[in-house]
C-alpha cells in the first residue's frame, strides 16, 4: 500500500488494512491499528510501520482502544452478538426491539455501528431479513392472507410488505408463494450456466414456466434436470452463441389476458429488430397504454424465449429489463451482429 492508500484506510477505520500496517501519532506516543475508532489524528502528525514490533521500538506505546500488540483483539464482538441475540428473540414488533435494545445501556448510533461493524449490515437490514424469512416460510407453508401474515410481521401497511419483499426478492409475495407451490403443481427448476451467467429455468410437462437470469430456484422445491428444460437450456446455448434465431420448446403462458396479449406481441419483433412501448401499445389497439406495456414486460418471467429485451424507450434508451440492463445491452448487441 502506498501513503495515499494508507491514509485512506486509516479516516475510513478499515478492517481489511488491518495487520498490512500499523500508525503511530507523534503527538500522543501511541500506534494503533488502521481500524481503530479512536478520534481522527492529523495527517502531519502520522507514521506508519509494517509491524507492530517497529512502532515499539520507535518508542510508541500500544493503543488501548483497539490494542495493536493483540492478535484477534475485538473489545465489540461480544456487544455485537448480543445486540444481534435481542433482534432475533424480540419478534416483529419494533417497539419492543427498541426497549430491548434500551436496555443494554448504550446509545442507538453506537449499537448501530458496532452491529454494521461486525456483521455488514444495519439493525433495522438484520430484522427486516428476519422479518422477510419468518415472511417466506408463512407464504409456503400456510394458507394465511398475504395481509394477514403482512400484519402478523409488524409491518405498518401492506404496501410496506410488498415493497420489502420485492426489494428484497425481486418478486411480489404472491409470486413468491406460487413458486414455492411449483412442486405441487409437477414444476422444477434446474440452474444452467450460460455465456451469460448462471439462468434458472423452472418446467413441467406442458412447457417451460420460468427463465431468470441468476441462480433463482426457490428454496425446498425440486431442483432436478428435465429433457424439456434441457432442451430449453441447449436451444438458449445456440442462441446466445448467435447460431439460434428461434425457439422451440413449448412455453407455458401465466398471467393476465392483457400481459398475455402484450406477451404474444413481443413474439412478432423480429430478431435483431427492437421497439418501443408506444408501438407496442398502438399495436395491440391501445395507444394510451405505453406505461402498462412496461408493467406487462416487468412481468415476464420468460427472459429472451418472450423477447422483452427486443423493447426500449421512446427515445432509444435501455430501460426495464429484469435481468438488468448490462444483460438487455448484450443480448441486443448479439442479434445487431448475427442478424
């Protein structure tokens, strides 16, 4: 590391720098680790030394906040695993997290520093997490109400159900309990590696239900190989090596009659061609309806067998595509050179 990185490492308190050097401050006598919170010192009263055992021989006494001369030295982890014990005992009900976490004596912002410190990511992260999986296993294994499991989880509305869970999981809570459903219904999921990243492809006998970029099979269902997702990963293979124009295996259409015929009209655009959300609408009769266009693409949960990829922005934009636009950029440039 150089002087620049060091320094960088020491305002920023970070960890992964800690035992590639160690800094001592003139005007104080002691050298610490470059993690230590200790109050910033000034950058003209620094030195740095690569061990430990140089800074006590310049005569620099060892810190007694983050203890430098220590191996494995952290005064925190015990207050982190605890704080991280209350979240998960106090249940989904955020009044009572907050008096459990009163109770342990120290500040609010001071409890979150020490949990993002030791574990990556905030309280209110950890709980809602929490909250999400006590969410998933209601969703897959009761017959509750998605209100009713929303209310039971301390969420103040059910739009605030919906957005956590999207945000966390790409996909609404109904969407979520009809894939962890998938097994009753005969469907399994198989994850393929591609050019393009892992995809997960979800089948039964009438078809293919679901392509994703990612590794997206549901937790608990069946993950077994299929001849008809087998087939639908080779003739994905062929095209992404720019050798296939169209697919054949069957797919199996589930949605609503309108993202349905808005589905059906993203079969017409020719390969290597693209259009927009308002050609789209004028073509299905409903010139108005650009934006519900995107809502029905936002939908689709055939990437590339239903090209949705193939629309853009009015303005020629790459925009909405669940696989992200970085996979919407490629997978147009594979077809402008294969056309």
């Amino acid at each position: 590391m150089d002087d620049k990185e060091k320094w960088e490492a020491i305002i920023s308190n970070n960890k992964e720098a800690d035992g590639m050097f160690y800094y001592a401050v003139k005007t104080t006598g002691i050298f610490c680790k470059p993690s230590c919170s200790s109050k910033q010192p000034s950058r003209e009263n620094v030195l740095t030394f690569d061990t430990r055992e140089e800074a006590i021989s310049a005569g620099f006494r060892p810190c007694k906040r983050c203890r430098p001369d220590l191996d494995d030295y952290d005064p925190m982890a015990e207050m982190a695993g605890e704080i991280k014990r209350v979240v998960e005992t106090s249940g989904p009900n955020k009044e009572q997290l907050e008096d459990n976490l009163r109770s342990l004596g120290i500040s609010r912002q001071r409890l979150s520093q020490i949990f993002k410190k030791h574990y990556g990511k905030t309280i209110s992260e950890y709980s809602n997490a929490l909250r999400l999986e006590a969410a998933k296993d209601k969703l897959k294994n009761s017959d509750e109400q998605i209100i009713e499991i929303a209310y039971s989880l301390g969420f103040e509305s059910i739009s605030a159900f919906f957005n956590l869970f999207r945000k966390l999981t790409d996909m609404t809570p109904g969407e979520y309990r009809n894939m962890a459903n998938a097994s009753n219904e005969g469907i399994t999921f198989s994850i393929y590696h591609t050019s393009f990243g892992p995809v997960t492809i979800g089948a039964n006998n009438s078809g293919i239900r679901t392509l994703q970029f990612g590794e997206k099979a549901p937790v608990g269902v069946n993950q077994n190989r299929t001849s008809i997702s087998d087939t639908a990963a080779h003739e994905l293979d062929e095209y992404l090596l720019g050798k296939r124009k169209y697919f054949d295996v069957p797919i199996v259409y589930e949605g609503t009659p309108f993202q349905i015929q808005v589905w059906k009209e993203l079969l017409k655009i020719p390969y290597g061609e693209t259009r927009s959300y308002k050609q789209i609408a004028e073509a299905i009769g409903n010139p108005k309806g650009a934006r519900a266009i995107g809502m029905a693409n936002n939908k689709n949960r055939l990437m590339v067998l239903i090209p949705c990829h193939r629309v853009i922005g009015a303005n020629g934009a790459l925009v909405g595509y669940a696989g992200g636009i970085g996979i919407k950029e490629r997978l147009l440039k594979l077809e402008r050179d294969n056309k």
